[in-house]
C-alpha cells in the first residue's frame, strides 16, 4: 500500500504544530475512502484520539477537547490548502 502524499502529511503536521497540538504519522490499513483515491486525488487523514484508543466500536469516546482540537487542525489545513499551499507554482 501506497503512503499518503508527503506534501500533505507534512502541511497537516505544521499546521498542528502551529496550533500547538501533539502530533505523530500513522500508518492505517482502514478502508477508508481516502487510502482508495489518495493515488487519484491527494489525500490525507486526520485522525483525533479517543479515550484508550479504543476505535471503530460501539466503546469509542472522543474528549470534546480533542474533538474541537480535530476541528481546529481541520479547519486550518483546509484554509492553508485553499490559500495554495501545495499549489505546484509556489
């Protein structure tokens, strides 16, 4: 499996950074829509921790903190994206 575009991991972990959250690159065998078209549209995941790390089950709970964190990271690379941050001309 191919990995997230770097250019993209590395905006979304400066822009966390920035805000001063906690950060770190996974590796995920997910399903999820964008593991499928990240080799036809760049793509990458944001991922917000959840209590115990328990994931994908009915035991998952996310601390509102770290789901407005999640939102506020989401929100500014989207900004820096819509700014042309990895516009090939820059």
């Amino acid at each position: 499996m191919a990995p997230f575009p770097a250019a993209g991991v590395e905006l979304a972990a400066q822009a966390a950074d920035d805000l001063g959250l906690s950060h770190r690159t996974v590796m995920t065998i997910a399903g999820h829509d964008s593991v499928n078209m990240k080799d036809i549209a760049p793509s990458i995941m944001l991922f917000v921790p959840s209590v115990e790390g328990v994931s994908h089950n009915e035991g998952e709970f996310t601390q509102d903190r770290e789901t407005c964190a999640g939102t506020d990271l989401l929100a500014e690379v989207l900004h820096r994206l819509m700014s042309g941050a990895l516009d090939s001309s820059r």
